[in-house]
C-alpha cells in the first residue's frame, strides 16, 4: 500500500477525540491494557506511544523494545506497527536501528498535522 494511499481509507480520529480513545486503553501511568483493533484508534496509540521517543535520534532495537514494552508486553506487534505506518524508519545503514519519523499518521497526511 502506497503512503499517500492509506489517507484515502483510514477513518481519522479528529484530535479532540484522541485522550477519549487513549483512555479506552490506557492506564493512567500510560501502558496499554487492551490494543486496539480499529486503524484509526491504533493510529492514536501509537501516537501516544512515539511521543517517548527524541525526534531525530536513532534508537538501538534493544532500546526499542524496553520503551515499547513498557507500553504493552507484545513490544514486537508495536514496533511492527509503529514501521508499517511510517511513524518508525528502519535505517538502512543498521537495520537494528530505528529513528522517529517528524509526523504522526494520528493527525493526518504530511503538511496537514492539527496538534
């Protein structure tokens, strides 16, 4: 699926709405109890979710994984869909390394960001 594609088939969560969701799946520490199954709420979570990382820096996969399972302990299925959304980047050069993406898909498309 192309990028540019998904913005014509996800149902986006309008941002006033987005602590609403969380709160259907987190805890108040922030952990997730439940993971969503619609794409729009999961495109909230993992918003949530990448706020713990530095714009701009690279992250080991070791590191990774402690940040996200801190969240949920299915760390593996967050970082699979924190890369399928375009909200982490496999850099070539080290494929262990992951560094955050300067937008969030929980807003919408690149250029139309609402928070």
């Amino acid at each position: 699926m192309r990028p540019d594609f998904i913005w014509d088939t996800i149902p986006i969560v309008p941002p006033c709405r987005h602590a609403q969701v969380l709160r259907g799946f987190a805890r108040t520490e922030g952990s997730l109890h439940t993971l969503p199954t619609k794409h729009g709420k999961w495109l909230v979570v993992l918003d949530h979710i990448v706020q713990s990382f530095e714009l701009g820096r690279t992250y080991p996969e070791s590191a990774v994984n402690e940040t996200l399972e801190a969240f949920h302990p299915d760390f593996a299925a967050l970082r699979r869909h924190l890369v399928d959304e375009g909200i982490h980047d496999p850099r070539r050069r080290n494929l262990l390394a992951y560094g955050r993406v300067g937008r969030s898909l929980a807003f919408g498309p690149p250029g139309e960001s609402q928070h």
